[in-house]
C-alpha cells in the first residue's frame, strides 16, 4: 500500500471513491465520480493558496516563482470551461 506525505488527503478521496463504488455495486445508485484536479481561470482569487494562483501573482508582483520541494513534482491543470458547462 502507498500512502503519500498527505495521506489523510490522499486516502480520504480514495475512501470516498470506494465508498461511492460499492454503493452502485450494492444498490445498483447510478453514480458519477469527478475528479477535480488544479482548477483555474478567469476570477480565481489570488490568494487562495494554490499552484496557479500562486504563480499568478508571484509574476504579477515580478517576484521570483516559488518551487517546493525539488521541483520534480507533477500536477495536472484543468482550465475551468473544461470543468463545467456554460450554457
């Protein structure tokens, strides 16, 4: 078993994901899991604490980007019109 640095994070989704799964196995529920992963587009305040966000406003600010870690890590991005319908 793999736990990560957040694992309570980590195993809380996966937790939630097996949960919903064994409910449309056990009652036959149509279910739908989102996956929503490093959102971003117009409107996203600049302080909220996150990746994009944080880039944002570093460059905007002309400050150096802030990389945790080793900077080999990866992230996904998903562009908010990709996310949600808008008509």
């Amino acid at each position: 078993m793999r736990t990560g640095v957040r694992s309570c994070y980590d195993e809380g989704k996966r937790t939630a994901e097996t949960l919903t799964m064994d409910y449309h196995r056990g009652a036959g529920v149509e279910v739908r899991i989102a996956r929503i992963f490093n959102t971003y587009g117009p409107r996203m305040c600049l302080d909220d604490g996150r990746v994009v966000s944080n880039f944002v406003a570093q460059a905007l600010r002309k400050e150096p980007l802030t990389v945790y870690g080793d900077g080999k890590q990866t992230r996904s991005f998903q562009y908010v019109s990709d996310l949600v319908r808008t008509n």
